[in-house]
C-alpha cells in the first residue's frame, strides 16, 4: 500500500473585527475546479462509488454533517453542513482530474467485469472543525481517501492520501468551511491522480 501524507498550511489575511453572536452558517457548497497539470491519460477509465451509488443522487435537499462548530470555550455550538456528502466530493473532483487528465470519464455503481482500467474509491473521510474567537474563526481540517486501481480485470494497486489543513478568518467566515474542503482536495489530487495515471499506463 502506498500511503501520501500531504501537509497544506494556509493563513487568510484580512482586516476586520469579528462582532455579535453566532449565526448559522450556510451548508458547504462549492464548484471544483481542476487545477493539475497531469496529462497521459487515454481511454475510458470507469469510477466506482463506494457506497454503489453515482455521485449526486441524495436529492437537492439532503445536507451530511462533515464537522463541528465550537465556541471561544471549546463547548459544540453547532453542527458544519454541507450539500455534497464527503464522497460526492471526492468523486466530482476525481472525475473532473482525470477527464482533465485524457480519460472518458465513467461514473457507476460498478466496476464492469474485465475493466481495463478503472478506480474504485475504497474510503473517504472529510472532517473540519471550527473555533470562534473575539477577533477571528479559527479552523483545522483533514480529508483521507483511499482508492483502488483496476487495470486488465485485476486489482493492481491500493493507495492512499491525506491533507491535513488550517486557515484563520477575520471577514467572510461563512466562506472558510468551503475554502478549507476545496484546498483539501487540490491537496490530495495533486499526489492521486499522478499516481493513478503511472500505474494504468505503465509507469510506475
């Protein structure tokens, strides 16, 4: 098994005085754009979901609980939403990588018998908490994934990576959340689908 740590460290700058009490924030929501250079890709590449479900189908009005909210005490205060289930995510930017990447990307339930190449998205694990502060929000947050890649019928190769991330926000916190998750994927798609691409065209 190969296994990346990616360590991301980011600190927003910005002016501004945190005031009032605690409001609820919107649900995570955010358009992945690709950002890799990675090329080489060829062909139909099939994408399974893990939970054997295409990516998107939960319906417009589910939310999936991917963090916490905390008081300046440390005490929960609430929950962190988000409109995309943590595997929904790290499957639209999978796909959207590798079409980037050369592939036909296909998205299914399942991996057809014989597949010439495919991945299949073992794990995933979005987590973010938040702390609010007198003058800022403060946030940490990981996301893990862990994939397996199919070439010729076969299971050639298990990988896995892990962004670890924290940011401050003085203005424009309801933003942080979705930031944070955003800049955790680039994070991790930036050692998988490289990888990925070595092992189904035989450069690893």
């Amino acid at each position: 098994m190969i296994k990346r740590i990616i360590g991301a460290v980011a600190l927003g700058c910005c002016t501004g005085i945190f005031t009032g009490c605690a409001t609820a924030t919107p649900p995570v929501s955010f358009l992945y754009s690709p950002s890799l250079e990675a090329r080489g890709g060829s062909g139909d590449l099939y994408l399974k979901a893990l939970s054997g479900h295409p990516a998107g189908s939960g319906g417009t009005n589910v939310r999936w609980v991917i963090g916490k909210e905390k008081g300046p005490d440390g005490s929960v205060t609430s929950e962190i939403l988000s409109a995309s289930s943590a595997e929904d995510m790290v499957l639209d930017a999978l796909k959207r990588e590798l079409a980037a990447a050369g592939y036909r990307v296909k998205l299914d339930s399942s991996l057809p018998t014989g597949v010439h190449k495919g991945v299949d998205l073992a794990s995933v694990q979005v987590e973010l908490e938040e702390t609010a502060g007198l003058s800022r929000l403060e946030a940490t947050g990981r996301i893990k994934v862990s994939l397996d890649v199919w070439k010729n019928g076969a299971r050639v190769k298990t990988l896995s990576f892990e962004s670890r991330l924290s940011d401050i926000a003085i203005i424009d916190r309801e933003r942080l959340a979705g930031e944070m998750v955003e800049k955790g994927l680039h994070a991790v798609m930036n050692q998988a689908v490289p990888d990925i691409v070595s092992v189904l065209e035989g450069r690893n």
